[in-house]
C-alpha cells in the first residue's frame, strides 16, 4: 500500500489523476452455450452498464472482439479502489459467475479522459 500512495502522491505532482481499469475475464460459470438465461443476463448487464454510464462513475466501457477469456474493459472515475470493487460487483454477469473483474488503480494525464 505505501507504494501506490507514494506513487499517488507523484503522480499528482505531475499533473496525473487516479482511475480504476476493470478487466473483464470469463469467471467460473461461463460456458458457450446461448440461452434464454444467458440472453436475459446480457440485457441486464448492459442495462447496469448503461446505468454506471448515466452516473458518471463508468467513463469508458468496451468489450473486446477476439473471443479470448478477456472480455472487456471498464474505466472508472471513482474516490476509491473499494468503490470500483463495489461497482463491478452490481453486475449480473459478475453475480452469476459468468464473467470476474480483474480492478487495478491506473494513472493518466488530467483531461485526457475529459
């Protein structure tokens, strides 16, 4: 932990503010198989990303297109790491198993995401 808030504190220095990417992965339960279950999970998990969108708190957001067990990736614009955490964990997708967050803390240049 005082690695990151001295790298916090630098990087502040240097004109840069904390965000939080999300890595989308396929979790546990997912499986290849196209149903009712699995059309209804995506249409709420899209609806939940929609409503992360209209908070502000969600400032990019895109799946990936390879069909490798990386699925996704979120940007977050939030006070805390324990706030990502409880963002991703709104995800239907997330509370069946069918896809886990992979959150990291992650730096860039202020306004670049403005």
């Amino acid at each position: 932990m005082y690695k990151y808030i001295e790298a916090k504190e630098e990087a502040e220095t240097l004109g840069m503010v904390n965000y939080y990417l999300g890595l989308l992965k396929r979790g546990p339960a997912w499986t290849p198989e196209e149903t009712q279950e699995v059309d209804d999970l995506q249409e709420a998990h899209l609806e939940n990303i929609h409503r992360m969108v209209e908070t502000g708190k969600l400032v990019l957001v895109g799946p990936f297109i390879d069909d490798a067990d990386l699925r996704g990736a979120y940007v977050f614009k939030v006070g805390s790491l324990k706030e990502a955490l409880e963002l991703t964990n709104t995800d239907p997708m997330v509370k069946s198993g069918r896809l886990i967050f992979e959150i990291h803390p992650w730096m860039i240049q202020k306004g670049i995401l403005a």
